[in-house]
C-alpha cells in the first residue's frame, strides 16, 4: 500500500516532516481497521474525520450554531495538529 502513496515534498526537500506527513498512512489503517494505529500516524485523522462529515451535512442540513461548531472543529484541529507536529519533531530530534 505504501508504494502508493506520495511522498512529502517538504520532507524530500529540506528533511522535515510538514504538518500533513501522517495522514495517509493515519488513512490507510482506518481502511484495515488499525484504529490506534491510525491515530498514533496521525493524531488529528478523527477530528478531521469529524470535520468532513459536518462540513458535507451542511450541504443537507441548517444548524442553529452552524458557523460557531464549524469554528470550534477547525480550531480543534489545527490546535491538535499543531500540538501532535511539535510533539513529534521534539522526539525525533531530542532523543
């Protein structure tokens, strides 16, 4: 499966991982069933799940607070990517 997949042009180019490397593996293992795999890949792959599936039912569905649940999922997200990118670069490189 991972013959497949693309490789980071960030991590390609200048050695270091982005804030997306992850996510397709973190994909991958959702599709084989490997759920804490799949976060430990990536650890924002369930609230981006999360995200998605809101984001396309407002296509079918008004929500009284629409826009305040859209905001507080994307900050979500970025905060657990942002947070989990750190996390990952201080173990890879301070161990």
């Amino acid at each position: 499966m991972e013959e497949y997949m693309l490789p980071c042009l960030n991590k390609k180019l200048f050695g270091i991982e982005c804030l997306g490397c992850g996510i397709q593996r973190a994909t991958a293992f959702l599709f084989k069933g490997e759920f804490l795999l799949a976060f430990k890949a990536y650890p924002a792959i369930y609230t981006l799940i999360l995200l998605v599936l809101f984001l396309i039912s407002t296509f079918f569905i008004e929500y009284k607070y629409g826009k305040f649940i859209k905001v507080f999922l994307i900050s979500i997200n970025i905060l657990i990517i942002i947070v989990s990118y750190f996390i990952k670069m201080y173990t890879t490189y301070h161990v």
